[in-house]
C-alpha cells in the first residue's frame, strides 16, 4: 500500500515535504507543478523547484528521509514537455509526473491542467513523447480529475494515459467543475479497475484514518494521495500505516496519536527549515507559519486559539513565542 503527498501549488515545497516525510508514512512526494511553455527550463528552475535533486544538498533525488521525489510538468505543447522531462531526469529526478487536473482559469486558459481532459487524444500525444523521451527505468505517472465539466469521458482519458505508456495514474475525484468542494466521488474510480493494467491512486477527501477506510472500500484504490488532510492531521500517513499493520480500523484520535506537542515539534522545525535554508525571505516566513496554522485548525483546537492571536504579527520568531506557549487544555 502506498501514500502519495499530493502536489499542492503554493504549499507543498521542499521544506514541507522535508517536514511530512519525517514524520514518517508517506511513500513518494511529488513537486509543485513548472508550468512548461515553449522552452526548455534553466538548471536553477528545475534546482528551486526540487533542491533535492540539487548536489550541494547530497540528497540524491530524495528528501532527507529517504522519500523519492518525482518533478511535475504541466503544459500542454508535447515537444517541450518532453523536452522538459528529460532535462529534469538528466539532473537527477527520480521520475516525472504530468499535471492534468489542475483546475485554475489562468492554467486552463493557456491549454494546461484539466482543461485537456476535453481531449483524450491531447492527453496521449503528451504522455506517449514524455515517455519516449525518458529512460525505460525511470517512472512517468499521471494525475488527472474525473474530467472537466462530468465524467464522460474519463474511461477514455484513463485508457489514453495507460496506452501512451504511463506506468500508474492517480485521479482526484472531481472534476474540474467540481473544484475542491466535497464529496469526492470515490465511486467514480470503480469502472477504471476493470480496464487498466496499471496502478490506480484515488485523491480526494481522505481526512482521517476512518475516511481511508471508507474510501478503500468505495473506490476499490489501496493506494492513495494525500493533500489537504495531511496538512491538518500531519501523521495522517502514519497512521494509516500504523492501522494496516495492526489489522483493525478503531484508530486513536489525532489530538491522541500525534499530540499538540509533537505539532508544537514540527512547527518549530519547520520554522528553523525555512531560516536556515534562506530560500525564503524572513518578512514571508510568518506567513508560511500562519498558513500552516490554517490547516491544523481542522484539527487541534490551540492552532485556532493561536491563529487569533497571531494574524497581525509579521516577525516570525515572536509567532514562534506564542506557538510554544500554547497549551493543549484538554489533556490537562
């Protein structure tokens, strides 16, 4: 069974995935989408996009734990995109995945992300050059949505992914039109199991360890990706894991399994990642600490607490004071 950390433009960086992989459960991350045009990206682009492939860090296409990173390319002119893939492989990415489900108009209105799922011919003249311009070992995977206004056409769509030679596919299930509201039609992936050969990833929704479970056994996918639920339950992977392992479905609730001292934890390592790295300006370092704080709301009652008391602060280090003063009162 395997848990992907869903690529989440503007969130999932090189420090997040840093952050999550060493929490442990999560078995492949996957970059933020380069948004692929008519040329072929610099060496620095492909570097700021995934250090990890970068030398001087000697991660060797992984992060620090030891999770391979796959770079994604969303765009929709073939050449390029092939062009693209390959340099990103010759400087060491471990594989390259294809973004065909982003739902933003911008994208879409350039001929990117789910607006191609209008086209399952477009979907397999990308895939087929990526994939002819790979090495045979290296992975190509897909993700895509169930499509752009319904799902008619994702039968095809998944069928043209599989035939132009992509080795697994992971779908949200929405479509575009859907956007990110729930439910997540899980249901829909269930014909997909009886034509494709190659693995199928579901996305969407799975917040908990009881959301995995239903989503299991409603979309017939083992395999998962993990946005958004993640961020607000960061062992979420962990303890999917933990569950498999134990063979039951009765889970510890998060506050239990991964206290607000451990979340305490991670956020000042998270803090200390991005000023030591110095990849991001210290005036926009609050701001990633107050995103994060965001997500965990769903989740522990002292990051709501928090959030109040720290939206107008700018300095980060005073934001990480009030972070670690905060107290879980429920387990006192």
């Amino acid at each position: 069974m395997k848990i992907i950390l869903a690529p989440m433009d503007g969130i999932t960086d090189f420090h997040v995935r840093h952050i999550l992989t060493a929490i442990g459960g999560i078995d492949l991350c996957i970059t933020e989408f380069l948004r692929v045009t008519q040329s072929v990206f610099p060496k620095r682009v492909f570097y700021k996009n995934c250090p990890e492939i970068n030398p001087e860090y000697g991660l060797g296409g992984s992060t620090a734990s030891g999770v391979p990173v796959y770079i994604q390319l969303l765009g929709c002119d073939a050449d390029f995109m092939a062009l693209n893939a390959a340099r990103a492989v010759s400087l060491g990415a471990k594989g390259i995945d294809l973004n065909f489900g982003c739902p933003a108009k911008t994208v879409n209105g350039h001929g990117g992300g789910a607006v191609l799922l209008k086209s399952p011919q477009t979907l397999y003249h990308i895939v087929h050059a990526v994939r002819q311009a790979l090495p045979a070992a290296i992975p190509l995977s897909v993700k895509m949505r169930l499509g752009y206004a319904d799902s008619l056409m994702l039968l095809e769509n998944a069928q043209a992914v599989q035939d132009a030679g992509a080795d697994f596919l992971t779908v949200h299930a929405r479509t575009r039109m859907d956007g990110y509201r729930p439910p997540a039609k899980w249901h829909a992936l269930n014909p997909l199991h009886e034509m494709l050969t190659i693995p199928l990833i579901v996305n969407g929704e799975i917040w908990s360890v009881e959301d995995y479970f239903q989503c299991r056994e409603i979309s017939r996918c083992q395999d998962i990706m993990l946005g958004r639920g993640v961020y607000a339950f960061p062992a979420l992977a962990r303890q999917i894991k933990h569950q498999l392992l134990q063979k039951t479905t009765i889970a510890l609730k998060p506050q239990v399994y991964f206290p607000w001292a451990q979340v305490q934890g991670m956020l000042a390592l998270f803090y200390q990642d991005l000023l030591l790295k110095q990849e991001v300006q210290s005036k926009h370092i609050a701001g990633r600490l107050k995103l994060w704080l965001k997500w965990l709301m769903a989740t522990y009652d002292p990051a709501a607490e928090i959030f109040t008391q720290v939206k107008q602060l700018k300095d980060p280090q005073l934001l990480m004071q009030v972070i670690h003063q905060a107290v879980d009162k429920k387990f006192l």
